[in-house]
C-alpha cells in the first residue's frame, strides 16, 4: 500500500489548511512568507528554543524574550548574562550561549541567509533546526526532520528497523513527500500531525488525514513504531553546592559564581559547588574554609546523568571571583532550575 507523493501532500495539507495550531510564532497556512526581516528572526527563535523542550515551556520564554530583545540587532546587542538569565529554567543552556554567538554573526553579516547550507553554518543550528527555518522562514525546499515527522514517516511506510539506525531510510522518505512548494506548511503540518494524532502512545488513527494511506495502521499496530534501542541508565552523580550569605548595606546577601563558559549549565550563575559533573561526582571540598551546615539534599536529572546535590550553608568570606547578591532580589538573578531549587531548599531552613 504505497500511496503517490502527491496524494499523501494533498491530504496532509488539506488537513493542516483546517487544523494547523495557532502559535506566536506562526504564520496562519497558506500566506506568504511575511516580508519582514523580524519573520526569520522569530522563526529562528522559536526553532531553537524548541529543541528538545516542549510547545507549551517555550511560548513564555518566547514572549519574554521577543518584548525584551523584538530584533537579532537587539538580541546581538545585548548582555550574555542577561541573556543566560532570560533562558533561566528553559534547559539545555548550551542554546542560550550559541543563540548570542548566532544573533551578533547574524547582525554582522546584514540578515540570516536563506539557504539550508547556509544555515547551518551558523552557531547552535544543526541539520533540523536549519531546514526548518530554511522552510518555514523563507518556504525554501527543505527536509524537516524532528522526531515527530520520524514518527509520522516510520509508521506511514512500515519502517521496521530500530533508532537511530533507522534514520537514513526515515529520512530518504521524508525526501520523497517533502514538495517544492509550501515547504514550511508541509513542515509544519508533519510536526502537527505527529504532537496531535500520531504521537507516540495510543495514536488517533481515525482522525488521521494519512490513515488510509499508512502502511503500519494496516499491520494493525502503528504504536509499536519507531522502534526505538533499549535506554541506558543513567549514572547516578552526587555533588555538594554551598549557601554563603552575609549582612550588606541594604540587607542580606547571598555569593553567586559564574560558571565556566563551556559544560554543564556552562555561563550560568550559580551557587558555588564542589566540581560535581555527569562524568564524575563532586569532591565533597568546600570552596572557602568555615563552618558548614547541611540544610538537605535536592534531586535533578540531566540528559546524561541523575544528581543528588546536598545543600551546605556555609560561614565562610568568599573570595576570588564571583558576586553578592541581594537576597530579597534572588528571583531576578535567573539561577538554573538546579540551583534554584537548592536556595529554595536553602531558603525554607533560614
């Protein structure tokens, strides 16, 4: 049952013309790509914070971020610190740093390219994120594939062979039904398709615009696509992470590090550590003599490694570099979610 490229675009976008998801960052179906050089920085925006987050964790970082910074001049312009600060909770931090890296390029250079090649030259833009804005930005010709058009395109021909294996033959048939024209709908249609009917438990063939035409439905058991190679588990990490305050001018203060620019939560203020890693677990040390207290203990999981990190109030006077903060203005300084749980931990044993 191989149905026609042209069969499966029709009724794909037929389908989206009705059901596309109204997002901010979205053009409705069927207009034109907006001219205006802010349309490509939003769709890059978008792009990138929507890797491997969730629609509904990035629209208010997105709003936040469009009324502080509403151009790439702007955002090129700003603070990296202020910047990491804005991204604070959004995860994978590595993003925050290369999205200043791309936006002062793109500024530089007078606009973002057009071409998927040229894309993906740029900081931060891997061969998704590059089509898709290459698509969606300036509706070039280009093969989106995120792991919901994995999804949508292993069941719709019955590929078999398990992830990440599987991506070659995955890909090569989303080269077949990608059309000339209305790229970016037909992007878009595919990421929609796969987060509202073909996801990945219990999909919802009846309602499905592709469901006479899917080679897995007529198997009489799409669920089981992809298929995807036993996970690993993750190590387990322990590390220390240390609440030094004091009595300033106007109030209590809390010391605050940055941490190095590169691994993990990489450009982030933080609470000092002991040098905890996903390779490794922390020394336990101290980073200033005086009396320690430990006020409890914290749980959180990373891509690559699980951490319990205990919570140490530390009398010590801290020196090297780093800052003090005002404790009653502890909210604004856009601590990582890690962090920020151990203040909150540390805050509730004041």
């Amino acid at each position: 049952m191989t149905a026609s490229t042209k069969t499966i675009e029709h009724a794909l976008l037929h389908w989206y013309d009705v059901h596309a998801r109204d997002l901010p960052w979205r053009n409705p179906p069927r207009r034109a790509v907006p001219n205006d050089p802010a349309w490509p920085y939003r769709v890059w925006l978008s792009e990138v914070m929507l890797q491997q987050t969730t629609v509904a964790a990035v629209k208010p970082y997105f709003a936040k971020f469009i009324e502080t910074w509403p151009t790439v001049e702007a955002l090129a312009a700003a603070d990296e610190a202020d910047v990491m600060s804005a991204w604070a909770g959004l995860g994978y931090y590595s993003r925050a740093r290369n999205l200043v890296k791309c936006a002062r390029e793109v500024a530089t250079s007078g606009g973002f390219p057009k071409t998927e090649a040229e894309l993906r030259e740029l900081p931060g833009l891997g061969p998704y994120t590059a089509a898709a804005i290459a698509a969606i930005a300036f509706d070039e010709r280009a093969v989106v594939v995120d792991a919901n058009v994995e999804r949508v395109v292993s069941r719709l021909f019955n590929i078999e062979e398990p992830l990440p294996g599987a991506r070659k033959a995955i890909r090569a048939r989303a080269e077949e039904i990608t059309p000339a024209k209305r790229a970016g709908d037909f992007a878009q249609a595919m990421m929609d398709l796969g987060s509202s009917l073909c996801t990945t438990r219990d999909p919802k063939c009846l309602l499905c615009p592709l469901a006479g035409m899917c080679e897995a439905k007529a198997g009489g058991d799409p669920a089981r696509l992809p298929v995807k190679a036993p996970k690993k588990p993750k190590p387990e990490r322990k590390g220390r992470a240390f609440w030094i305050e004091r009595d300033g001018p106007d109030g209590t203060e809390i010391w605050l590090v940055t941490r190095p620019g590169t691994g993990m939560l990489g450009g982030m203020r933080a609470l000092p550590d002991d040098g905890w890693s996903a390779q490794a677990d922390g020394s336990g040390m101290a980073p200033f003599a005086g009396a320690a207290q430990t006020l409890g203990a914290v749980r959180h999981v990373f891509t690559h490694a699980s951490l319990t990190l205990e919570v140490v109030r530390l009398d010590a006077a801290p020196g090297g570099e780093g800052e003090w903060w005002p404790l009653q203005k502890i909210e604004d300084v856009g601590l990582p979610t890690l962090f920020a749980k151990a203040a909150r931990l540390a805050l509730a044993q004041r």
